[in-house]
C-alpha cells in the first residue's frame, strides 16, 4: 500500500493555501514581486499541480532549477521542500537520508526568506519539525544506512480515525508514597526453607514456600518459587502441572513497560502486517456481540426467528461505531440472508460463529456447504467466518479427534475460497487448555486468521471458595497463543469480556470488570500489535446464557461505570470503527502514532507522550514517572498511563528515566529504569546509566561461555554484556525471571540495544571501569591453557566454530564437548584425500583438558584442547575451509556443518547456542540435556 505524507489543512494542500494568500489572491503582493518571481508564477502553478498529483520527481525537476534561480523567493523553496519530503517516504536507505536532507535544506531556506509572512513562517517550521523528527529517528538508530529502511509519517488525505483520547494529568502528590527499597524477609526460618529446597528440592515445599511468600506480599519471591517448581514439572514431563504453575507466578508477577508513540518504521510496518484477507496494516477492528443487549430496543427477528438488535443503536449507545458484530448459527441451519445484509447495510463487517452442533460427520462437501459458501460470495462485502471454534475444550461436540478436525476445517476453508473470496476464515481457539492447542492447527495454507477467547471471571466455578481467579491478567492467557502465531497470521480476540457479577456472590464486581477491561485494551497496542480485533460479549449470562451456565454477568452497557470505562478504553484511533464504506487495505492510518517500546538511549524532543502499561498483584497501583531525577506524573488508575512530556524543559542529552510501581498503601512493589536523550543533540556522551528488568535468558558465546544475558526493560529487550569471569555471580544472583538492576553504559561497538555491564545493584558506583570484554572471536583464535593428562574422546561430530576466515578453531562432540583447535592444526592445508567432514560423524581426539578462568560458565560438560584429531578412522592434520563449503548449491561431502554458505570461499555460519541456565550448576546445560543450535551467525542477537 502507497504511503501519503500528512498536509496541513483538511481541505486542500497547504502550499497551494499559501500560493493563494502570496500571490494569486493578494493583488498587492503580485504587483511587488521581483520580474523573475512573476514570470514564474506558471511553472509554480504547475508544480503544485504535481504534488497534488503525487508526482514528487517530476515537481522537484521542475523546482530545482526555479529555487536556484529565484533564492529569495520562499515559495519555490516551501514547495521544493514539500516535493523532496513526500518523495522520501517511497524511499528506503541513503535515498530516502538524502531526500530528508534535500528538504531540509530547502526549508530552511524558505524560512530564512519568509520574512514577515507568519502564516507561511508556521507552516514552513511545521514541516521542519516533522523532517528534524525523522532525520533524528535515524540517526538514533546506530546501524549501518544502506541496510535499515526509514519510515516517514505519511500524508493523510480525506476521512480521519478517531483521535487519540487526551493524555492524563497526575491524580496524586508528585512525590513518592516512601523509598523504593523492594521488600525482603528476614526470617531466618524461611531462608533456611529455601536454602533446603534449592539442596533437596519438591515440588510440595515450593508450592509452601510460594504460598508463604504472597502471605508476606513477597511477590517476586513467590514469582519465582512457582517458576522454579513450574520448570522441575516441565523436566519431568508433567506439562499441565508446568502450565498451572507458571500461571501461579504470573498472579504475582509484576510487569512494568514504558512506550513512547511515534509512527511506525518501514520494518515495523511490515512486521506488522502480513497481508492476510482484511487484515487492517495496523491497528485492531473493534467488534461486540449484541444481540442479547436488552438496552437496545429497536430488535428484530432473521429468517429462522433469531433475535438481533441493530448496530447503529449500539454505536450510539456506546458512543463509537464498531468494525464488526457477530452472531452464532447452527451448521445445516439456513443461510442468514437478512443479518448479513443487515451488517453490510450498516457498513460493518459481518462475523459468523458457525457451529456444527451434531458433529463434524455432518460437514460433508456437498449441496448445503457450497450453496452457503456461494451465498457468501454473493453478498459482495467482507465476511468474517469463525468455524468449529474452541475445539480444544472437551465442551464442544468438535472436540476429540483432532485429525478428522484438521481435515473438515481444511474442507471449509477450500469450499469458501472457490466460491465466496469475499470470505476470511478464523481458526479459533480457547485460552485454555494450552497444550493441545497446536494438535488440532489446520495448517498456514487452511486458516486466514488465528482467534482466542477468553473471558475474566472472580472465580473458574460456581462456588465463590473454589479456583479464585480475581489475580489472573488477561494477557496471562494471550501470552502463549500470541506467541504460537503472531509471525503467522493476524490474531482476533473472538470473544472476550469480564464479568461484573458472579452467581455465588450478592455483590457487583464493577471494579473487577473495569480493571480488568483496562488491562485487556490497554496491553493490544502496546504489548500485542498484531492482535487486529477484539469483540466484547455483550450478554448478561446470569439471564439469557443456558441454565448451567447462568455463573456471569457480562453486559456491557448495565452498568454506568462499565459502559464509562469501555468507552474510555476503546477512544484512541488505534481501535478501528465502521459505520463508513469498508476500504481494509486503507483502514488503518498510518500516519497515527502508535505507542512502541522505549530503546535505551532512544532521541526524543518537543512534546512527547508517554504511555505506561503495568500489571502487578495488586488491582489499581499507584504510578510514578520519574525524569532526570524529578516526578512528573503521579496516578492511581487501571490500564494504560498516557502523559505527555515537554521535554524541552530538561537538559540536553542522556537523561535518566525511572517507572515507580507502588501498592494503594504506599508500598513499594516494582520499578523499571533506562535513560533516553533529549533535545537535538549530536555527539552525546556516553554516560553510565541505571538499567533494572527481568532476566530472560543467558546467552553462550561461540567460546562456549555464558557471556551476555538478554534483559526484558522498560519497554524493550537489552542485552547485558559481561566478562565470562562475571557469568556465575551473576547466575547466582540473578536467576531466570528474577528482577536484575545494574550500571551499564551503551555498547557503541554494536548496533542499539547492547550495553556493557559496569556494576550490579542500585547503589552508582564510582569510576565506571568497564570489566575487560574480549571478543568470542578472540577467545577462539587465543592459545589455550591446558591442565591434567593427556586423554583421549571419541564421540560424534555435533557442529563447529570458525574464525573469520572460516578456518574450523573449535569442534563440538555429541552436544556435551567443547575442543579448541590450536593454531598449529589451522593451518595446512586440506587436499583430496582430507577426511570429509559431516555432521554426527565418528572423531576420535587426543585432549588434554583446558584450563578455565574462575566465575565462568560454560555451556559445555567438557572443555579440551586438541593435539590430534581423527575423523572417520582418518588422520586430519587440520580441519580445513573447503570440507565445510557448499559449491553450485550442492554439498561437497555429506551435511555441511555450520550452516549454508553461498561461495567456495566464505566461511560457514557458525552456531550459537541458547541457555536457558540454571544458576545452581557450574555447567550449564539446556532444558532436556545436551544443546541445541538455535540461530546461525547471521542472524544472531549480536
């Protein structure tokens, strides 16, 4: 889809506004003008034409040479600018720098010699603002030009989204509530308790200690005990136990992000949309289910005398026209003409629930399923069909055989695509449960879209003492789902609400229904982009669901303080409404900023707006946004916190920037820190800067060493880098899922997003040493220490590590060990008769063992230095480049090791390999034993 760059009038393109205030309606002006900028009164008419017309090459041929000779005249170089700026946005890499810096130049001469025209002064510097912006977004972005794509905010031309609702203003003192000091127990009876499970764990004592710990509002402490016992579950086998408890520590996990709206890159907005049947480029339709809304008079009855109510009155209801409404019909009932012309009438989106309620022996390729499908197909407007959904829940008749599924959902999805194209399937899940989830998975080429529901409910039962579930997120349940498929197909929310009132209990729950609303809404732009519609479960369920499941009450629009709360939830741009001629390649505005997660370091100016998003324990928690050491927003409230910052108003350069999470009694519960640079500064210094987060992985080098964890921050992932010396401390200290805060200062040998490790703690420490790093390349091609006898291993071939020549400096045997390759057996070189090199064949290696540094880790069980090496009962001198090529495509012996290469003279990919670590073992190993290779080099994180 073409870009369009922003204009600033919403009636016609402001250049041509002021060509008319400048000259042609200004008979003064005209008279006055030099005899050269009169005589090119035409060929500017013509230019503006072209812009008009989206012609920016052919304007900027035809302006340069006006510019140049007419340098006093602003109006040539206002429209010379606006020419090199629309032009930019459908370039990528130095093209697009250049046409920035074009335009730049251009307008900073038309406002040089603006004069005493204000109109044209404002104009002028409102695009040269929006230029700065962008050049500032890419020089931001330490990575080589010619290889990111840049993204400009493109035009907007005729009807616009909604706007943004406006930001907040702080609801609490500006201070904060007492120090930011986590809690932490003393009780000598608990710590010898942890300190016996970590020496004899169970998985009873765990769950004790977890549950001792919540009592305590130790939350991460409980976080991480349920993790831990989820893990020992997981290793056992156990996969349902392991599901249980990692949602346990979700319950008191605290989740801190911070986001800054800016428009999205050419990068982002590819990954943001994969061009599924009306997927919108950005953004999420808003849908609901309505026909049990009681509130909604004006009701009518379908063919087979099903009950509906209409979408206008909703939308005036509500106070937003929704995308899309969905209804639920039997498989074999007749095709619901009226309601689906009754959507199209009303310019939403249709959206049938259809349900083979007898069982999937009646979908059968014949008169009944191509008739409906042919129906669908004349209706000419888009259809969202939701066959056979929550398959994976033992209620559903469809639920049992998962190949027979797979093999009628592929029927469906093939009979639509011939006869209704109009037609996008959804594949439909439920939350819950997880682990079958992908059994009944029809396939990429047999599903348009993925779907979930999930509903939030005070309890999972009908008795009020039984499976609370008022701790749950909302988010806990996407999590997986989303993951399974969010590089796949767009995801729907199909079905979603919270309830307001549970049948064991006599009191509204209007607070959980909002809150948890909030923190559903407030995570889709932030947390889940590709999520590209949401319906509400607009039913009282307590009267209109079926006898035995009369637990929830879902309505939206009973309760004032719901309807309120939905309304403000769903106000912004980004949720997509209907009500106007459906155009889905066009839906989304792309020109919206949309919130996306801070980068340490990341350039922001002007007026920026903020977005917090937190999940923590505790309901409603009170947040604090701390910037260069002052507060400037304090607010109590659910969901997603929006504040716009002037930041103008702070210093120059890299600042400090602090999220405080603390309990509605002041207590301190979390906090999330990074630093951004501000202002129009170039060159800025490198500070040292507090980072805290939660630790996700640890990451082993191409030595073999744990040397760099991979941090979840404020609102991105970073990666820590360390001294392999560090690696064991700093497991110790900071397991998985733990919370880490430490001093480190940008790695500017990388691209964004790499820090080096200077001091662990809060406390600032003093020097800012950096601890020495040294490369993994260094590590491989350094000698060696060697310590003990002389041994031999034998084993097989299970991967490879080269140096930049793609000389072979270390061998992986069976997963376990690690042989370092001297220099002295580098260098020979390999003829016909070398031994072929394959992956799982027989070495056989003369070792003696290699002597490590203390405090390292490696991912190894053994780590030796070779003095011979035998590859399939074969002497090799030395492991040569030209047995790991591939040549024309094709393998010059066995399987290439390392990787694919493209030339008989570059080196192979070589393998890293992923944790996760334990933090109680000197040798760290992956879940299921042995390693995995898990990205080649490159495309690896560094």
């Amino acid at each position: 889809m073409k870009s369009h760059l922003p204009s600033f009038s919403p009636g016609k393109p402001l250049a041509a506004l002021l060509l008319g205030i400048g000259f042609l309606a200004s008979g003064t002006q005209a008279q006055t003008a030099s005899p050269s900028a009169a005589f090119s009164l035409l060929p500017l008419e013509s230019a503006q034409r072209l812009v008009d017309n989206e012609k920016y090459s052919e304007a900027v041929t035809l302006l340069t040479p006006l510019t140049l000779a007419n340098p006093a005249d602003y109006r040539t170089s206002w429209l010379l600018g606006q020419a090199h700026w629309n032009r930019a946005a459908g370039m990528e890499g130095n093209g697009a720098v250049e046409a920035l810096q074009a335009a730049r130049a251009s307008l900073e001469n038309a406002r040089r010699t603006a004069g005493a025209d204000l109109v044209a002064s404002v104009a002028i510097a409102a695009l040269q603002s929006e230029v700065e912006r962008a050049l500032d977004d890419w020089n931001a972005l330490n990575t080589p030009r010619a290889l990111l794509p840049i993204a400009l905010p493109p035009r907007t031309r005729g009807a616009q989204t909604s706007p943004a609702p406006p930001a907040m203003s702080s609801n609490l003192p500006l201070r904060l509530p007492s120090p930011p000091t986590p809690p932490t127990t003393r009780d000598a009876a608990i710590l010898a308790k942890e300190a016996k499970n970590r020496k004899y764990p169970t998985h009873a004592a765990y769950d004790e200690l977890g549950k001792t710990y919540v009592q305590l509002g130790l939350f991460d402490d409980a976080a991480r005990n349920f993790r831990t016992n989820a893990e020992m579950f997981r290793r056992k086998g156990n996969h349902q136990a392991a599901i249980v408890h990692d949602q346990y520590a979700a319950r008191y996990e605290s989740d801190v992000r911070l986001f800054i709206d800016r428009p999205l890159n050419a990068a982002e907005r590819k990954a943001f949309d994969t061009r599924a049947p009306l997927e919108p480029p950005v953004g999420t339709y808003l849908g609901a289910f309505i026909d049990r809304d009681e509130r909604l008079k004006d009701e009518w009855k379908s063919e087979y005398f099903q009950t509906h109510r209409k979408p206008e009155e909703f939308a005036k209801l509500v106070g937003k026209p929704h995308a899309t409404y969905f209804m639920y019909a039997r498989y074999g009932n007749p095709f619901p003409r009226m309601w689906l012309e009754q959507a199209k009438a009303a310019k939403v989106i249709p959206h049938l629930a259809w349900e083979p309620q007898g069982g999937l022996d009646d979908v059968k390729e014949d008169e009944y399923l191509i008739n409906f499908a042919k129906e669908c197909g004349k209706l000419k407007w888009p259809i969202f069909l939701r066959y056979a959904s929550e398959m994976n829940g033992a209620w559903t008749p469809w639920h049992g055989n998962p190949a027979l599924y797979k093999e009628k959902f592929r029927l469906v999805h093939r009979v639509f695509k011939q006869h209704a194209p109009n037609v996008a399937t959804i594949w439909c899940v439920n939350s819950v449960p997880v682990e079958t989830v992908e059994d009944y998975y029809p396939g990429d080429d047999a599903c348009d879209w993925v779907g979930i529901n999930l509903y939030s409910v005070p309890f999972y039962s009908e008795k009020a003492a039984e499976r609370p579930g008022d701790m749950d997120s909302p988010t806990t349940f996407i999590e997986p789902i989303y993951q399974m498929f969010k590089d796949r197909k767009p995801i729907a929310i199909c079905e979603y609400a919270s309830s307001q009132l549970h049948v064991a209990e006599n009191t509204p729950r209007t607070d959980f229904a909002v809150n948890k609303m909030a923190l559903l809404y407030g995570s889709l732009p932030r947390l889940f982009p590709r999520i590209k519609m949401v319906s509400w479960f607009d039913v009282n369920n307590l009267i209109h669901a079926p006898e035995k499941r009369r637990i929830n009450n879902y309505s939206l629009t009973e309760n004032g303080i719901v309807l309120k709360a939905y309304q403000a939830q769903v106000g912004s741009g980004y949720f997509l409404p209907g009500g106007t001629d459906l155009n889905v390649e066009a839906s989304a505005n792309l020109s919206r900023a949309v919130p996306r997660p801070v980068a340490a370091g990341q350039n922001v100016r002007d007026i920026a707006r903020f977005s917090i998003w937190v999940k923590t324990p505790v309901q409603r928690p009170l947040v604090f946004l701390e910037i260069a050491g002052q507060i400037v927003y304090a607010g109590k409230q659910p969901g997603a916190h929006v504040i716009d910052v002037d930041t103008s108003t702070f210093p120059a350069g890299r600042q400090s920037v602090t999220v405080y999470v603390y309990s509605d009694a002041g207590r301190f519960i979390a906090k999330e820190a990074t630093s951004l640079t501000f202002g129009r500064t170039r060159g800025v210094e490198n500070p040292p800067f507090l980072m805290t987060g939660t630790v996700k992985d640890f990451y082993i080098d191409r030595a073999g060493l744990v040397s760099a964890m991979r941090l979840q921050g404020a609102g991105s992932e970073a990666w820590i880098h360390f001294a392999p010396s560090q690696a064991q401390g700093l497991m110790d200290n900071f397991p998985l899922n733990g919370k880490f805060a430490g001093w480190v200062r940008a790695d500017e040998t990388r691209s964004g997003g790499h820090f080096v490790l200077l001091a662990t703690g809060e406390a600032r420490p003093t020097g800012f040493a950096a601890p020495a790093l040294i490369g993994d390349v260094q590590r491989l091609e350094a000698e060696a220490q060697t310590q003990g006898e002389e041994q031999t291993l034998r084993g097989a071939l299970s991967g490879v590590a080269t140096d930049a020549e793609g000389r072979i400096v270390a061998l992986e045997i069976d997963n376990q060990h690690f042989v370092r390759v001297p220099a002295a057996l580098r260098n020979v070189p390999a003829t016909p008769n070398s031994p072929a090199l394959a992956r799982n064949g027989a070495v056989r290696v003369e070792v003696r063992a290699e002597k490590g540094g203390e405090g390292e880790v490696s991912a190894f069980a053994g780590r030796w230095v070779a003095s011979e090496i035998e590859i399939d009962g074969r002497l090799a001198s030395v492991v040569g480049l030209p047995l790991l090529t591939r040549k024309q495509g094709r393998e010059i012996s066995g399987e290439t090791i390392g990787g694919t290469t493209r030339g008989a003279t570059k080196p192979a990919e070589m393998e890293i390999y992923l944790g996760p670590l334990p933090s109680d073992s000197a040798t760290a190993r992956t879940r299921g034993g042995g390693l995995a290779p898990i990205v080649p080099d490159a495309v690896r994180p560094w």
